[in-house]
C-alpha cells in the first residue's frame, strides 16, 4: 500500500474514533474540549520542528520557526487555558 | 513511540467526557503532546537547535501569558485566536516544506515529489490559510474590532466559488502541466494569496449570533490542517491528531446549528440577520406596547415568597461580569428555601458551553445547571424566570410566531413559569437583530440596567427582608 492509502486508512478511522467519543462528552464541557482540541492540533509542532533543523537564514527555516512559534503558542496556551477551567470545574466539590 | 503519543492522545480525550476526569485527561494530552515532541527531536537526531529551542521557548512564553491573562468571558476570542495559530501552523509547515524541497533548488514540482506529496501540500496550504484568516476575523469580530453585523456584498458567494476554482485551477496547473520554476512559485503564492482571501470572505458574512458556529467550524479546520500537514510529512500521529479534532469540530458544529435550527450551509451562506431586517428589525419602535418595568425593591419582594427559581443566563451576563452576582443571588435565595436552577441553552454565549464555564468560575454547581431539553417543560411549575442579558434564546416567535425568522429554533419557555424578570440594559434586539415579544407579556417585568448592578441591589433588598 502507498503511504498516501495507509494515511487515508488512519485518517478515517480516527474521525471514526473521534466521533464515538465527542458524542458522549456533555454541553458543559464542551468549551474545555474546544479549547483541548485546540492544543492537540497544535501536533503540528512535529512537522515544524523538522523545518528548522539548521541555522542557517533560509527562508525554509524561518518559516519554520514561525510554524513553532505558532505551534508552541497554541499547545501550551491551549493546555493551560483548558486546565484552568477545567481546575474551576473541579475546584468547588 | 508516536503510536504511544496517539493511544495517550485518545484517551486523553476520552477522559474528557466525564467532569470528573476531565482534568486529567487533559494532563494526559499534553503529557502525549511532550512525548512526541521529545520523540520527533529524538529521530531527527543531531540538528542544529538555534530555531527550535527559540521558537519553543518564545511561543511557550507567550501561550502561557495569554491562557493565564485570559478572562473567562472572552474565552470565544482566545479559542478563535488559537484556531487561527494552529492553521497559521500548517501553512507555514507547508510553505516551509515547498521552499526547501521545491524552491531552494529552483524546481518546478514535476519529477521531484510524488503527485500525491504535492496535492496534500496545497491542501494543507489551503486549509491552513483558510482557517487563519477566518479566525482573525472572528477573533475580530467576537472583541468587537469588527462590527458584528454581517457584511455580505452581492455576488459574495459567487466570489467565493471562484476563488475555489481559481486555487484548484491554479493547482492542478501547476501539478500537471508546468515546467518553469519560476512560475511554480509564483502560482504557489497565488495559491497561499487566494486561500487567504477566501478564509475573510467566508467568515465576514456571518453575523455575530453565529459565532459559536463558524467557531466550532474552524476549529474542525484547523484539525484538517494538522492532518493534513500529516499527509505531506507521511506521519500518521499527525493524522489521527488532526482528525480527532477535526471531528470534533464538526460535531460541535452540529450541535450548534441544531441548537439554532438552521442547516450549516444557511449560516455559511445566508448572511443571517440582514436578509431578515426588513421582517423584523424595522419595526422595532412600535413592537413594545405594553412593556412593565419595576426596580429591584418591587423585585425583591417576589423573590422572597418564590419556591421555585429557574436561571437563564445569556451572553449579557458575561458581558457584565456579573456570574459572581448571579450566585450571591442564588445562594441567598437556596438559603430562604427556593429551589434554584439553571437553564442554558447551547447557544448561550458565544461558544459552546461557554456560559457553563463562567458559572463555574464563580462556583455553581454543575448539577445545578440543566440542558435546554432537561428544563424546558419544569418553566411552567416555576415561580420566577430571571433572564439574565438573554434575548433570542427566551423569545416566544420562535414557536408561536411562522413568519419569524427564528421560527423553529428551539428557545426555553421561560414564559410558561408565573413570573418573568428580564434583567437587560435596554429593548434593543439581540444578535438575530429581531424584536422580543417575551417583554409585552403580561407576567414578564423589566428589570432595566446592569445585570451586575441590578443584581447586586437585589441581593441587598432580599437580605434585608430575610433578615
């Protein structure tokens, strides 16, 4: 099998996977699974640390300090923000 | 490991589901998000690290201030701001990938990456510029940078359409036909130029009222670029990442038309709320005929003798900062014996779920809160509906009304219960730009101002009667 039909397999069978559980998840969570979600495409991060993998000042590599710049801000912001409400959730039982 | 990072990813989310784990779950994905990074810079092996650790080290800084600045009502903001990084993202992975393996060596693409390599490149390009643009102008929209109303121009639609058929014209072009390096790069920056024109005139149509639609909408995207950008890599964690969110995404997407009655491709294209201007929104002076007003002493005093309270919190109260307020108020009245609850419905606020997280920085109770099919037939047992800064999520046209354009979707019927306060700062219409007939009811009564301040009195009074 080509990569391409390998990746297409995998992808279908992870909307598959997402779809069983996000329906399950109730209305009050769904901001902190936006904002999860959120993070966790921030994976990217894998591609783009293999765009910057010289020092030198190519355009290629300063795109992908950009890619992770960009990347770095959504993970870690998406992961703390997504904590602190879900801390507030928690915090009151 | 990467399969390791993709399990811990699933249940991570799985986790998620249930308030309790919720936490938890959250720590395990950013626990698998560490773990494939650490294995990513394990298999590239001895790189130079000048770029990685500066762009890691300045884009964790940032991401932390903001998640730890950010006040809870404009999380809408933050997510769509985000949406946009994670899009911005896979552009510029994209736009890197091209630049290294195609430009650098002054090539056009035929001959050096396979076929299936380069269309999933300008597919993420295409999505990734989409979606950070998009969320710029939602993220500008939600602060209020942009005005809320939608701006649909004629033939907005049709402008769309060819810009798609301009990207894919472009693409295959340069896939199929072209030799010249020279033109490979510059139809590739049309490409980016197009995609990024097309995410503005996607998102600039849709009202402000939609906003947890087009939300939940790129944030589905920004899952597609990821995976997409797993595509251009061969890496399958990417793609499995990308999708579980773009699922997501699409579910919430659902969840929110549904929760508003209109199909996806009505709030894509419908440039609600101007369409419907003149059915409504004209009529605004003379629709308030008989509209009651009281202060918050007349209030109280209802209040006092009311056994049974139902909540109904709109964006109006997060506005107001007055959640806080709104559980003082409660925690008095649950002390004089009232039964005290909330009704959200789904669009309340101005993303999924929103109004759940700022009743839960101020400490509700989640079993407290209730679900618009939960509560709706509890209105007519209720003694009082206070309405907090809520407006076509309680309006009656919606089921009584067939010419309205809101007809159909679903709204709580607060005016079943036996009294109604609307706690609002003035008559002016909500997002659907449409009037309220809820105010000329008989048993509804104004409580005019500040929903922080109103509230604020009403506790005083009511203290001074239990007392």
């Amino acid at each position: 099998m080509s990569p391409l039909l390998i990746g297409l397999y995998v992808f279908a069978l992870a909307v598959f996977v997402g779809f069983e559980i996000i329906t399950k998840i109730p209305p009050t969570l769904h901001t902190p699974l936006m904002s999860g979600a959120n993070a966790v495409s921030g994976i990217t991060i894998v591609g783009a640390l293999f765009c910057a993998r010289t020092a030198d000042m190519t355009t290629a590599n300063i795109l992908g300090f950009l890619a992770i710049l960009f990347a770095m801000i959504n993970v870690v912001g998406g992961f703390m923000v997504t904590d602190r409400m879900l801390k507030m959730f928690g915090g009151k039982k | 490991m990467y399969l390791v990072a993709s399990i811990l990813f699933i249940l991570g989310l799985k986790m998620l589901t249930r308030v309790k784990t919720a936490r938890n779950g959250n720590r395990l994905s950013s626990t698998a998000m560490l773990l494939a990074v650490v294995a990513t810079l394990l298999d590239m092996g001895q790189v130079d690290y000048t770029f990685i650790i500066a762009g890691i080290v300045l884009g964790s800084a940032i991401g932390a201030i903001m998640a730890l600045k950010v006040e809870m009502t404009s999380m809408p903001e933050m997510v769509a701001m985000f949406n946009g990084f994670g899009g911005g993202a896979s552009l510029l992975v994209a736009g890197s990938f091209l630049f290294e393996n195609v430009f650098a060596g002054n090539l056009a693409f035929g001959g050096i990456l396979p076929m299936d390599t380069t269309i999933t490149l300008f597919i993420s390009v295409l999505i990734g510029s989409v979606t950070l643009t998009g969320s710029l102008i939602a993220f500008g929209k939600l602060n209020g940078k942009i005005s809320g109303q939608p701006i649909l121009f004629p033939g907005n639609n049709i402008l769309n359409l060819l810009l798609v058929v301009g990207i894919l014209g472009s693409v295959v072009f340069v896939v199929g036909f072209n030799e010249d390096p020279n033109i490979a790069f510059t139809v590739s920056m049309t490409v980016i130029g197009l995609s990024c024109v097309l995410g503005v005139l996607l998102v600039t149509p849709i009202g402000g009222a939609d906003m947890p639609v087009v939300i939940s909408l790129l944030n589905s995207y920004s899952g597609l670029a990821a995976s997409a950008t797993g595509f251009v890599l061969g890496n399958n964690m990417l793609i499995i990442c990308g999708a579980l969110v773009g699922a997501s995404g699409l579910i919430l997407t659902q969840i929110m038309c549904k929760a508003m009655n209109r199909s996806l491709a009505n709030v894509l294209f419908g440039g609600f709320g101007q369409a419907d201007s003149g059915g409504g929104g004209g009529k605004n002076d003379d629709a308030y005929h008989s509209v009651k007003s009281c202060g918050p002493e007349e209030a109280a005093m209802i209040f006092e003798s009311a056994r049974d309270v139902i909540i109904v919190p709109g964006y109006g109260l997060a506005v107001a900062q007055a959640q806080h307020a709104t559980k003082e108020l409660a925690d008095l009245l649950i002390k004089n014996g009232a039964n005290v609850r909330y009704a959200i419905h789904p669009v309340a606020g101005r993303m999924p779920g929103h109004m759940n997280v700022l009743l839960a920085e101020s400490n509700v109770p989640h079993e407290q809160l209730f679900d618009l099919d939960q509560i709706n037939d509890d209105f007519q047992n209720a003694d009082i509906a206070l309405i907090l800064g809520a407006n076509d999520v309680v309006n009656p046209a919606a089921t009584k009304d067939p010419d309205s354009p809101i007809h159909g979707m679903p709204v709580l019927k607060v005016w079943d219960s036996k009294t109604v306060f609307v706690v609002k700062r003035s008559l002016s219409p909500g997002f659907a730009a449409i009037p309220n007939d809820l105010f000329n009811y008989d048993n509804n009564m104004m409580l005019f101002g500040d929903a922080k301040k109103i509230l604020t009195q009403l506790v005083h009074e009511l203290k001074e009667m239990v007392d």
